[in-house]
C-alpha cells in the first residue's frame, strides 16, 4: 500500500524577499506542505529563520507547515514552533540524546512528530523509537544547503523503512530531502518515498509549472 503522493516545496530555495508571495503560489500550485527549514549555524554551517518568520507564514496560507529542524538542543525550543503554527516538528536523530521523549513531546501538543537522519546515520539508530514518529525524513544530501547533488547511495535506506511498515512494524510517511527533482523523484517514489521535499527544483523558474512536473515525474 503507497500512500498518496504529496509535494512539499522547501522555502530555503525562495525569495527571502518576498516569501508570503511565493507560499501563496505555492498554495496555488497544489503543494500539500510548506517545508520550514530552520538552521542555527552550528548544527549546520548555515543560518536561516525561526518562529516569527514561522508564525507569519502560518497566518496567511491554510497548508500545513513542516518544520524541519536542523539545531541544536531542539528539545528547548519546541514550545516555539507549536506556537508559531507548526503542522509538523523534525528533530534530528544526531540532535537528541533522548530522542522518545522529544517525539512524544511533540505529539503531546497535538501536532505530528517527525524524524530525520543524515545520509551517514545508520536506520538502526530509528528502530528503539518505532511507533514515536509520524514522518521520517530522510536526508538524501548532507543537510545545511540547498542545490546540492541527490545521494544516490541513501536510496537503500528509503527501502529499509518502507520494509518497516511492509512488517506492519509502524505507521508513518516517509520523506526525503536534498536534490529532489524530475530525474530523482522516480527514483525515491519507487523506493517507498511519500513526501517529496524539494527547494531548487520547485523555486528556479514557474512554480506551478515545477510542482505539476515533479508530481508527474514521480507518479509513472
Ligand atoms: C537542506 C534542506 C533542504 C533544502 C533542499 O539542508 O533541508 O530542505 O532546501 O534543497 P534542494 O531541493 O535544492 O536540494
Ligand atoms: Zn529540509
């Protein structure tokens, strides 16, 4: 059983400049999720935006935000970003020491958990918090910035989680990120994967052109 396709365009490949435009083209485009990337210079080299930037966007678009956390100690400023209006949490698996009480933490405020994983980090590391996430996301570049190039060797681990709800071992989506395009999207739709989260390929040129095309691209 797949589940439906959803296309989630990462802000980090936007128009900081215009942002509220481009969520509302997105909107418009038929993207299913707003992909938040959020970096804090240290857990990744790169800085980006936080709740208020978050809470702005939640104001004006009706799809569900993803926020992708790439910080450390995310387990101090989770309240923040259920209250900017957050859909979707994600932690980082190298990030948590106690990663079961961050996810549940999450879900006790009525929002989904998710979890992600460098290319490097081994799936092993996600199997004591089976049934602790409702979406995994999994990193097909090293995460920090965008227009990289995809990781054709983290296809595996794609696999190996949707065996893992094949085993009826858990429910949750399984999503990538990092050089998600026309030619990869196949690729990791094939594997398993449900949410496409893509930057460069949805943002550079017509967006509504690119998400019909990258929702085309994955569904043959
Ligand atoms: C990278 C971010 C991604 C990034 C993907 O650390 O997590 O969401 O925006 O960008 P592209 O799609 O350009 O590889
Ligand atoms: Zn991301």
């Amino acid at each position: 059983m797949t589940n439906p396709l959803w296309i989630a365009p990462s802000l980090l490949a936007a128009d900081f400049a215009d942002l509220g435009a481009q969520v509302r083209q997105c909107e418009a485009a038929g993207a299913d999720l707003i992909h938040c990337d959020v970096m804090d210079g240290h857990f990744v080299p790169n800085l980006t935006f936080g709740p208020p930037v978050i809470r702005r966007l939640h104001a004006l678009t009706s799809l569900p935000l993803d926020v992708h956390l790439m910080i450390e100690r995310p387990e101090d400023s989770l309240g923040w970003y259920r209250d900017a209006g957050a859909a979707y949490i994600t932690v980082h698996q190298e990030t948590c020491s106690d990663l079961r009480s961050v996810l549940s933490r999450i879900r006790s405020f009525g929002i989904r958990s998710g979890v992600s994983v460098k290319p490097a980090t081994p799936m092993q590391t996600l199997e004591s918090v089976l049934g602790d996430f409702d979406l995994l996301l999994v990193m097909t570049v090293n995460p920090g910035f965008g227009g990289q190039r995809f990781m054709d060797e983290v296809v595996p681990k794609i696999a190996e989680a949707d065996r893992w709800r094949r085993d009826g071992r858990a429910e949750f989506r399984i999503a990538v990120d990092g050089g998600i395009d026309e030619n990869t999207a196949p690729r990791v739709r094939k594997a398993g994967a449900d949410v496409l989260v893509a930057g460069t390929a949805v943002f550079q040129g017509n967006i509504a052109e690119n998400v019909r095309r990258l929702r085309e691209a994955a569904t043959c």
